[in-house]
C-alpha cells in the first residue's frame, strides 16, 4: 500500500506547503516517489484546513501539512515525518546516519528550523508595513548563521542530509519576502547546488529559484 502524504500544491493563490515539499523530495532522493510507494492528496486548505471543522482536523488539529497515513499510522509535523520515513525506508540512513552524534546534530538542525528558521520566515511573510522592516531585520540572523554554518563545506553538516533537506526547503521560500540575501554567499551557492539535484525538481522549490533570479540572483 503506497504511502499518503497529504500536501498542498501550488495554486494561484498559494505558494504551496514548502513543509510538505521536505517529504516530497526526501522520497525522491531514497526512489520511493513512484505511483506504487507514493499517493499525493493535494489539499485545499480553504476547505480541508483553516475552518474548524475541515476534514483533515480530524488527522492534525493544528490544520497543518504535511500529514502521512503509513498504513493507518497518522504522522504529522514535518521533522518528525522526516526522521520516522528515513529511518523505516530503505537507505534512508544515508541521509539519516545511525550514529547517535550525527543523528543528533541533524536533530538540531532539524529543532533550529522550526523555532527560528521558520518562525522568523513567517513573521516577515505576514508582516504589515509597519512591522516589515523589523521582521526583515530579524529574519536576517538566522541566514546569517546557516551561511556561516556552510563556510567551506557543500552541505550543512559536510555531507548531504535530511538537515539540507528542511533547511533548504524553507530557505528558499525567504526569496518571497524580498529580505537581501546578498551577503549571505555560501548559502546561495549551497542553493544553487541543491537546485541541480533531481530530487529538488519541484514546481514549489523552482518557483522560489525564479523569484530569487528576478531579484538578480545567479541561481
């Protein structure tokens, strides 16, 4: 029974889940993205998320994606998505090493994504004239920190991983809210060297590297 994900696509008037999208191509990159592993639901989140009663409530409360059934098991929030398919799938400890010290150091990538990553992203994103500059200013750290963590290596932690996967997933969304990432060097190249992987051939992580290249960015 292949694995659903349910997720949102990119629509006219969404950019698409870029938390789902870290499911999507950690699947691609351990070949189980084919139609006999992998069945996409792509969810309006007008109807199936954001009112109280949608439909997919009853699998996440918080009305989020991503959201797996992996024969009946429900999982959602997508660092915990990421860690149990790596660790039940075939290969997926080449991007999720057995040893407990690497584990642990994508575990904190993974926990920094969500608390500060993230959270500085989605305060830029919805933040009001007044607001913006401010939240620009703070979403400028924690680029500052990744770009210095990629000094002199190709990925987050020298070898590519599930941390590259949801830090670059989110990463590139950042080009939405025009923050200057001109300074930030190692981690457009680090982003430049994700988009040349198969895996990343997304339309949601593609439409990023457009906007970022209508910026002038050379991606």
């Amino acid at each position: 029974m292949p694995l659903k994900l349910y997720h949102v696509l990119p629509r006219s008037d969404n950019p698409g889940s870029h938390n789902a999208l870290k499911v999507i191509i950690l699947l691609r990159e351990l070949g189980l993205a084919g139609d006999n592993d992998l069945q996409i639901i792509d969810v309006d989140p007008a109807i199936d998320l954001h009112p109280a009663d949608g439909k997919l409530r009853q699998l996440n409360p918080n009305g989020l994606t991503p959201i797996i059934d992996d024969e009946g098991f429900i999982l959602w929030e997508s660092s915990a998505v990421l860690q149990y398919l790596a660790s039940t799938r075939p290969g997926g400890e080449t991007l999720y090493p057995t040893d407990p010290q690497q584990r642990a150091l994508i575990q904190k990538w993974l926990g920094w994504d969500a608390s500060t990553l993230t959270a500085r992203l989605m305060n830029a994103f919805f933040a009001g004239e007044q607001q913006r500059p401010a939240a620009l200013a703070a979403l400028q750290q924690p680029l500052a920190i990744l770009n210095q963590q990629l000094a002199g290596q190709e990925f987050v932690l020298g070898d590519y991983s599930l941390a590259d996967i949801a830090l670059g997933c989110i990463t590139c969304a950042t080009f939405m809210t025009g923050v200057d990432l001109t300074e930030q060097t190692n981690v457009l190249a680090w982003l430049a060297r994700l988009s040349k992987r198969n895996a990343w051939q997304d339309p949601i992580f593609q439409n990023d590297m457009a906007t970022a290249r209508s910026q002038g960015y050379s991606l």
